[in-house]
C-alpha cells in the first residue's frame, strides 16, 4: 500500500532556530512530491519536486529530495512564529494528480 | 475573490440526516476533489473528478455521492450521516498535468 511517513509528529523550537522535517514514501511509479502548509484552515501549496538533488527554496524555506532513499526533506531557517503550522508532504503516485497521498503532517510550534 | 469556496463552514447535525456541502472554484481549472480531514491531521483523498467525469473514487461509502454539474463546481451530498463522517472535509482543484493544489477554507463537519 502507497504511504507517506512524516517526522517528528510534532516540534517545539525557539525563534531563530532552524527545523529539519522529514518526509519518506514508499508509492509504486512515483510522479512527484509536494510540500504544504497549513495553518488554520486550508493547506497552501510550497513546493513541488520530481528531481533528486535539485534544491527547491523560497526564503527561508528550502526543500530536497532522494529518490534513490526515498524520503524528502524541508528546512526552515531563521524560524519566525509565523512559520507555526502543520507541514504536510504528500506524494502523487504517477496518477496525474488525481489521488495524491498525504502524510500526517508534522506540526511545528515556534515560540517567541 | 475567493479562488475556491466551500459552503457552509460548519455544519453540526444529527446522525441519520442527509446533508450536502457545494464547492465552486474561479480558477478555470478542469480537475476538483474532495478530501476529509480526520481529527489526527490525516488527509485522505475521496474523489477526484477531471471535467466533470468522476477519475478517483477511493473506496468510499455509498452513502457520499459527489456531483460535479460543471468543471468549475463539485458538490458533495452524505446520506444518513453516521459519528464517524464528523470530519474537516476539503474541496480542492487544480489542473491536470501540473500540480499542487488550491484547497477550498473545509467543511467542518460535526454529526451527533
């Protein structure tokens, strides 16, 4: 069965830390991996990878993939409290997008 | 203007009614989904439609009954709601081919 596994499951840090999250997969036929945040209510897009090695970043947000290891992961520098949120990976098994797979989640908490 | 809008927000009930929740997007995107949302975080796809022809149907009751009368509007209906559909459930589009979703704010499901 297709599944994506995050970690940690939650994450206390200090403002100004930096946060490592991880994400593996085991899926048949791998498409793509996404990243997500969601805060309150919807999750909103961060990144999308297909390629190992190639270094995805946005700000202080940064994110790689292995695909020989499986497994992906996001970086976040310099937290702020704003960064506070649930990261969720996800994984399209080469379906088109039709059914893409979602981890858990790890939720980060940032405190001032 | 919102890109993908869900309706109501909340929605509290009693076990054994009928309910709907409507979804629209102004994105002009030709694939919409719905997915729920446990109480751990998990998010789990239940259907996925790609020009108003249904693609993904993940292995879910009979009782939800998705209808899409157009690319830009995908609603869901739930007979005799049991405890176990109280869920966030999210509606979601994008285009196929490309990747990474616009989610709609979810549905807060609540059955009683």
């Amino acid at each position: 069965e297709d599944k994506v596994v995050q970690s940690p499951l939650s994450l206390v840090v200090h403002e100004g830390d930096t946060v490592t999250l991880n994400c593996s997969y085991e899926v048949t036929n791998f498409r793509s991996l996404l990243w997500y945040k969601q805060e309150k209510k919807a999750p909103t897009f961060l990144f999308m990878l297909t390629s190992s090695g190639i270094e995805k970043k946005s700000g202080r947000l940064s994110s790689i993939l292995d695909k020989k290891e499986l497994f992906s992961i996001l970086n976040i520098t310099a937290t702020q409290t704003g960064d506070s949120a649930v990261y969720l990976c996800a994984v399209d098994p080469n379906t088109g997008g039709f059914k893409t797979i979602f981890g858990a989640g790890t939720r980060l908490f940032v405190k001032a | 203007d919102t890109a993908v809008s869900q309706t109501p927000k909340y929605l509290v009930t009693q076990m054994g009614n009928d309910k709907s929740i409507k979804c629209e997007q102004n994105l002009g995107h030709d694939t919409m989904y719905w997915y729920k949302q446990d109480s751990k975080k998990f998010l789990k796809i239940m259907f996925s439609y790609n020009n108003k022809e249904l693609i993904i149907n993940e292995t879910v009751p009979n009782r939800f009954s998705p209808k899409s009368p157009d690319k830009a509007h995908l609603n869901l209906h739930i007979n005799s709601l049991e405890l176990g559909d109280s869920a966030v459930y999210f509606c979601a589009s994008s285009n196929q081919g490309t990747y990474g979703y616009t989610f709609g704010s979810g549905t807060r499901l609540t059955v009683v």
